[in-house]
C-alpha cells in the first residue's frame, strides 16, 4: 500500500561475508511500469489506468507531485496477477 509523502525502500538483510555485506530481499525489488506492463502483458497505458482505478498492483511514488516515479513490489506484482489483488490509488 503506497502512503502518500512516504518513500519506502525494499528490506535489506545480511548476506554472508562471502556474498557481500548487503542484499536486497528479491521480494522486494521495485519494478519499474514497463517492467510490469511487460510481465503482465499490459499496455504502459492499461496499467496506468489501472494504478489510477485502484484496481492495479499496489505502487509506491519515489516522490511528490504528479511527476514522480512509480514503481512496484515484486511481490506485489506476484500476489495481483495470481490472487487478482490490487492496490489503492495514491
């Protein structure tokens, strides 16, 4: 769920030493709309509409105002496509 003028970040665990120090929850990677549109088979367009319908994956803004980046939780994008969940608009 995308809270407005909140920036969320993925999850980072420790890795062990031998794969470096930081990791990044795959769970958690931010997909950016042509990502999305791509692996949902979905215009740019359709899911745009979709975020603004509310009835898209759940996004979060990397920002303030209407130009600010969009992007989705991988997760998220998983649990819309293969149990129809969607998020709010922000």
């Amino acid at each position: 769920m995308a809270i407005e003028g909140i920036v969320m970040f993925p999850r980072l665990t420790l890795a062990p030493p031998s794969q470096g120090a930081l990791r990044v929850d795959p769970a958690d990677e931010l997909l950016t709309p042509a990502q999305v549109s791509t692996w949902a088979k979905l215009t740019l367009k359709a899911l745009a509409n979709a975020r603004c319908r509310g009835t898209g994956p759940a996004f979060v803004k990397l920002g303030d105002g209407p130009s600010a980046p969009v992007r989705y939780r991988r997760s998220d994008v998983e649990a819309w496509i293969t149990e129809g969940r969607s998020g709010s608009a922000a």
